[in-house]
C-alpha cells in the first residue's frame, strides 16, 4: 500500500508552487483547483477523456468539415 501525502502538506507545497508562477499562471492553476473540488462534489459531471499520447498529434481532417469530400456526382445512393 503505498502512502499518500498529507493534505497539509500538499497545501503547503500548492502555496509554494504559486509564489514561482505568473499572475495568469497562478488563475490557470486555481481554475484547475476549483474544476477538480467541483468534480469530486458533483458526480454528475462528466469525466473529460484524454487521448493516450501515442496517438496525440496523429488526426487529420480529409476534407470540409462542412461538405463532403466526395463529389455529390460520385454518390452511388443519389442515382
């Protein structure tokens, strides 16, 4: 079993992380914080998936989001 550190520690090594950041760093970091506290008290919301990072940066838009990529000519189902 291994052991988890204690919350006040954590706080403690959270504070100083924060006397090192930037201003919006330090409000990126709290929206982070207060999305978490939110999470774990609503379990209504969805949990966000992530992509593994062996397939991170490998997607590739084939065509218009908006129109096909295959003329409307080429649709067997039209004729």
């Amino acid at each position: 079993m291994t052991q988890s550190t204690p919350p006040s520690s954590q706080f403690h090594q959270v504070l100083e992380l924060t006397e090192t950041l930037s201003n919006s760093e330090q409000k990126l970091l709290i929206e982070i914080l207060q999305n978490r506290l939110n999470e774990q008290h609503n379990p209504y919301i969805p949990k966000h998936r992530i992509a593994p990072d062996a397939i991170a940066g490998k997607g590739k838009t084939l065509g218009d989001l908006v129109s096909p990529i295959v003329d409307e000519e080429d649709w067997e189902c039209l004729k």
